[in-house]
C-alpha cells in the first residue's frame, strides 16, 4: 500500500472508488467538488491524502487546518474491493502526522448519524465523542419580527459575551461552523464575532432581562435541487438562546438576514438537545430529520 498526496490527475480514479458509497442517498458528492475541493498545491493549509494499492485507488482523505492548533478530517472513503485491509488506518496515520506537522493539538471529525459504519471506525482511530448537532430552517422573511420585549443587534460584543456564558456554548464544546471551510467546526473566538459583524452578520438578542440569545452568518452558498433548479442558502454557524421568545426573536432576525443576504433557504446550527429541538420547533423553525455527531483526538498524544 502507498499513501501519497492526490492530484487532480487521480479524479476518475476518485469517481470510481467512490460510485457504490451512498447510492442509496444520491451517490456520493465527492465527484461533484474534487476539482474545487483539492488543495491547488502543497503549504495551502490542507492536503489530501490518496491510498494504493497494486496502483489502483483504494482509499481518500482530506485533512484541513482550521486554525492554528485545529485539524479537520474528512471525506473518509474506503473502496468496497479493499476494505478491511488497513486502509483507513494508514490514511488516519498519514493525515495525523500531516496536522501535527502543521502545529495541531487537537483533530475532529463530523459523522452523518445514519453513517453508523463510521463511527465504529472513528472510535477505533482514536476519536472520542464530542457533542452533536441538528440544522434547523428558518424560512426568510423581510417581515418577520421579534416578540414583544424582545430586541436584535448587530453588535459583536454583546454576541460573543451571550456565546460566553450560554448553554448552547456548553453543550457544543464552543465549536460552531468554520468560515474557513464547509461543514467543518471549530472553536469560536471573540475575534470571530467581530470578523463576522463586518463581513457577514451577527445577532445579539437582548430581552427583558438583558442577552439572550446569539447567532451568525457563516456564508451563503448556491446548491442545484433534485429538480434542476439554483437554490441560494444561507448558513448560520450557530444558533443559541435562553428561551422560546428569545428563539423567536433570533429566528426573526435570521428571516429577515437572509432575505438581505438573498437566500432561499436557510440552515442554523443548534445544539441537539431536547430543549433546544424542543424550542425550535415551538419557536417555527422546521428541523432535519437527523442530526450530526462531532468526534475529537487528542493528536499529542499520537505522535
């Protein structure tokens, strides 16, 4: 078996190990962004690592640096006519001493909750349970507005002091959408909220009895429908609140964003409790069917 790092050159190879993963789901999208998704060259903060065997692809893996001490892996793909021959562990090897090379402490991964067969091969990699996650949707709304008593700024102070002390913070790890890739997490800094205030969007939600909820908008992106048809979506890295009203009021704000930003359609990460679902639903967002796990490895202690 050889590791090596994947070009654009490997791309039908890439189709071909990836075109029976997923069928039952639309296939896999891998194929769909390789282009747009491969690092360009080497120093650019991610690598890609791709596995032979015989001279055939039997397996890939990304790994991106997320911010100084942060790594993320992903798009674990195994082929059907090598698994259980080593190759993820010997990816996991390649990409964990790539990110301890680039100054990572800590690595992490995101597992679709239906994807049970990965999670038995996460854990056997060394990874720990971390927190989980569901997308809800709120539909834009130019003329949404908050609750009585309830009011939403734009000001990143008061944002990232709510995020501070909320329960949202606690039970996502402090992790909430990188802006630095798609569906990828990482811990929130100060310097992000106000980052965010300048070049996208974040909301501060002030109640009767002071802050009471936070969220920002971590980019917009276009996605073709089944149907053929262009979709814009907004994405919002995290959503967090005290209680309903406060969750309506958020979910206001965020109607009335993604009208601005020109979205169709919207996703917020929220925390996957029972009380945050819960208040989601009752506050009128609608919520995916599943939600999201998040792993983590203490990659200093692998080396």
């Amino acid at each position: 078996m050889n590791v090596r790092r994947a070009t654009a050159d490997d791309y039908e190879a890439v189709v071909e190990l990836t075109s029976d993963i997923w069928a039952d789901r639309g296939g896999d999208y891998i194929p769909d962004v390789y282009h747009e998704w491969l690092e360009d060259e080497p120093g650019e903060g991610k690598k890609t690592f791709l596995a032979e065997i015989d001279g055939g692809a039997a397996g890939i893996v990304q790994g991106v640096m997320l911010s100084s001490d942060e790594a993320w892996f992903q798009s674990m793909r195994v082929s059907s006519d090598h698994r259980r021959e080593g190759v993820s562990q010997r990816l996991n090897e390649a990409s964990f001493a790539w990110a301890r090379e680039q100054g990572a402490t800590v690595g992490r991964v995101m597992i679709f909750s239906w994807n049970t067969a990965s999670f038995a091969a996460a854990r056997a990699a060394g990874f720990e349970p971390l927190t989980e996650f569901r997308f809800a949707h709120v539909e834009p709304d130019s003329d949404a507005t908050p609750p009585e008593g309830h009011s939403v700024s734009s000001d990143p102070t008061a944002a990232w002091r709510y995020w501070t002390h909320s329960d949202a913070r606690e039970q996502l790890r402090g992790l909430g959408l990188a802006p630095e890739e798609s569906w990828a997490m990482r811990e929130l800094t100060r310097a992000d909220f106000e980052t965010f205030a300048d070049e996208t969007a974040v909301f501060a939600v002030e109640g009767t009895a002071g802050l009471a909820g936070t969220a920002y908008r971590t980019r917009t992106y276009d996605r073709t429908t089944d149907g053929g048809e262009e979709e814009t979506w907004a994405e919002y890295g995290v959503g967090a609140w005290d209680d309903v009203d406060a969750a309506r009021a958020l979910f206001a704000a965020i109607a009335r964003d993604a009208v601005t930003a020109g979205a169709d359609r919207t996703r917020v990460v929220i925390p996957e409790t029972a009380a945050f679902v819960t208040d989601a639903a009752y506050a009128g967002a609608e919520l995916a069917d599943e939600p999201d796990f998040v792993l983590e490895i203490d990659l200093s202690a692998t080396a």
